[in-house]
C-alpha cells in the first residue's frame, strides 16, 4: 500500500515515530530481534493507518497465492468467494476464505484473454467476464459460463456491443472497455470503465451461449473508472467500485438505481482495487490487484 501522498502530515509522523518504537521494543539489550520483524510491524502499522484514514475499511487478509485478483463473487459456501487473475494470469478460478486463504482451485477450460470480472445466478452459474478492453479494438468480447463443480463444460456467450463500428474509435469515445458485469434478472449487465472518466454505459447481452449484441440501456456520471458492480442482498443497493473509491446508487427498484446519482466514497490508500461483493446487507468484501483483502461497512 502507499501512504505517502494521501496520509496527513499528523499520520506520516505517527507513521515514523511509532515504527520507530516499535523496532526498539522488538530487540532485546543485546539488539537482537525478539518479537516481530521490523516489516511485519511496518505492515501492521499501515493497517492502523489505512483504517484510520478510511472509517469503515479493515483490512481482514491476504489473497496467497492469487496473483493480481481482479474479480469478486460470492461462493458455494457461506463466507467464501471466487475470485481469479486478470490478463496473463492462469485460467483458474479461486475459492478463497474470509481472510484470503484459498480453499480451492477451479481450472477452467478456456483461455485468459482479459478476465477482468464475476458474476453468478441464483441457480450456481458463475459469467467471467473476459472483456477487459482498454484500447476499444477487441472482436473477441465474451462471458464464460461456467458452474464450478463441472468446469470442463464452459459455454461462451459472444457478443459485440451495438453501438460499435470502428475499432477503436477516436480517443475520446473509447468507451468499451467493461471490467464490471452482474447478473441480474435473465440477463448480464455490463458497466462500462471510461477512459476519460466521465460516466459508465449500461448494457444487457443473454445470459445464454451464443452470439448475441450487446444493447446499450443507458448511462450514469460516473467521475472515475469502474471495475467491479454488486448488487446487495435485499436488492435496493448497487455499488460500482473505482480505483479507490466506490460509487453506491439506491432506490426501491432497479430501475430507479440506474437512474439514482451515485454517492462516492474515498478509499484512498487501499490499493488497486478491482473487486468487490456484498458480505451482508452493509458491509463489503473487496479485493486488490496488489493481494489485499478487505471489508468495509457502508456509511
């Protein structure tokens, strides 16, 4: 994590002064080390701080073993989720625990061209979304549709988006990158990560393999890049998560949430933030590119 350039002046000397004693109090007369080591105490110390410059955010674990986590849903069992690496990584799904352990691994039969997110169905059939596409010239967009317990049959939903006819289109309407998919009532809705920051395009493909169009529904002011979406168990929350930040829309239906202003919140300091799945009713699981595991409670 770096702390550098968002902590308070008052923080980055608590920052100095405290891992300074806590390096003296882990030698002995003799200086040798008898407790922790000088980074375990660092890292400990910028888990205090990370909370303190973040009400609500805790840190609760590591992800061992999953390299550059980019995508987070719930799992079979109470209090676990998938979660995988993004492009380069290996095709493997990851269960891990509350605290980033991970309980399983899931290799799935297709290709990483760009996994960038995850979603599931009531029915267990999880959609990673391999349509990371920060240049906007992709014609290889699809879901995977896959049910963890039988992972060699995966079906493909192909699509393309309705609204695209140059790849890529000009700077400034490089608007088809998508790392944030939920399902949702049949279909997959797609959030889009706006290069210019501006806002995130709404769009619904079948939640069925095939070759389908993706239809745009829509568009919200989004002032950042999104990378993952959620929807909370009683339905009435929508959160789209950005690089150190959160954007949280509510109403009494989905379509009010999408029509909702989105209320953004800092999470400044917690790292690359790239997936995020609901815990419960107010609090948050999300996870980092940079290993990290969290859990925030929703103001």
């Amino acid at each position: 994590m770096h702390f550098s350039s968002i902590l308070p002046a008052a923080l980055a000397v608590l920052l100095t002064s405290t891992a300074c004693s806590e390096v003296k109090s882990s030698e002995n007369s003799t200086g040798e080390q008898t407790g922790k080591s000088q980074e375990e105490n660092k890292e400990s110390l910028e888990d205090r701080l990370t909370d303190a410059a973040v009400p609500g955010l805790r840190q609760v674990g590591l992800l061992e073993g999953v390299s550059e986590s980019s995508g987070l849903a719930p799992g079979p069992q109470p209090g676990s989720y998938f979660t995988f690496g993004d492009n380069g990584n290996k095709a493997i799904l990851y269960q891990i625990n509350d605290s980033g352990g991970v309980m399983n691994k899931v290799k799935v039969e297709a290709k990483n061209h760009d996994w960038e997110s995850l979603t599931r169905d009531p029915q267990g059939n999880y959609f990673i979304g391999d349509c990371g596409n920060n240049g906007s010239n992709r014609r290889n967009l699809r879901l995977l549709r896959l049910n963890p317990a039988t992972p060699q049959q995966v079906g493909e939903i192909n699509f393309t988006y309705a609204d695209q006819d140059e790849f890529p289109p000009k700077k400034k309407q490089r608007n088809f990158d998508c790392e944030a998919t939920l399902w949702h009532e049949g279909q997959v809705w797609l959030f889009t990560k706006d290069q210019q920051e501006k806002s995130s395009n709404v769009y619904t493909v079948s939640d069925q393999p095939g070759t389908h169009t993706a239809k745009r529904v829509g568009s919200i002011a989004i002032p950042g890049q999104v990378t993952d979406a959620a929807l909370s168990p009683g339905g009435r929350r929508l959160v789209l998560l950005g690089r150190e930040e959160l954007f949280v829309l509510e109403g009494g239906s989905w379509a009010e949430m999408l029509k909702a202003t989105p209320r953004q919140i800092d999470l400044k300091g917690a790292g690359q933030t790239e997936g995020v799945a609901f815990k419960d009713e107010n609090t948050l699981v999300i996870s980092t590119e940079q290993g990290n595991l969290y859990e925030f409670t929703l103001p």
